[in-house]
C-alpha cells in the first residue's frame, strides 16, 4: 500500500509545519516582549523595521546553521 503510506508521510509533514508555525508564532510574542522591554513601545515604525531586521537577521543566521548541521548529519550517515 505505497499510497497509505504516503498519505502518513503528507499527514506527519503537514502536523511538524503546525507545530512549527505555532513554535513560531510563540517565539515571535517572546520576542517582541523582550524587544518592547530593551527599546519601549514598539508600535512606531523605525522600532518595528529594526525588530523585523534583527528577526530576520537571526532566521538567516539560524537557518544557515541548521542546513549545514543537516547536511554533516546526511554525510555522518552514508559514512
């Protein structure tokens, strides 16, 4: 049943981008409370394109890392 199983593999990839995005979107309140403490209100908008710059500065630099951990963990296993 290559059809079932794929189906589990769909349904198990569509549930880890949920939790992912509801891990993100709990980080993202952690963050801006944290960036309302250091800088105030962050309701004008020189504060907000900082926080959007800093935000994706971090997801870059994360991202980056996670692709090469990813990619010596593949190179751990066919070795």
């Amino acid at each position: 049943m290559a059809v079932k199983g794929e189906v589990i593999e769909k349904i198990a990839a569509l549930l880890t981008v949920a939790f992912g995005l509801v891990a993100a979107l709990a980080w993202n309140g952690a963050i801006q409370a944290i960036f309302k403490a250091v800088f105030g209100d962050a309701e004008n908008i020189p504060a907000m394109l900082i926080y959007a710059i800093i935000v994706t500065i971090v997801a870059v630099i994360v991202t980056i890392w996670i692709g090469r951990m990813s990619e010596k963990a593949k190179g751990e296993e066919t070795a």
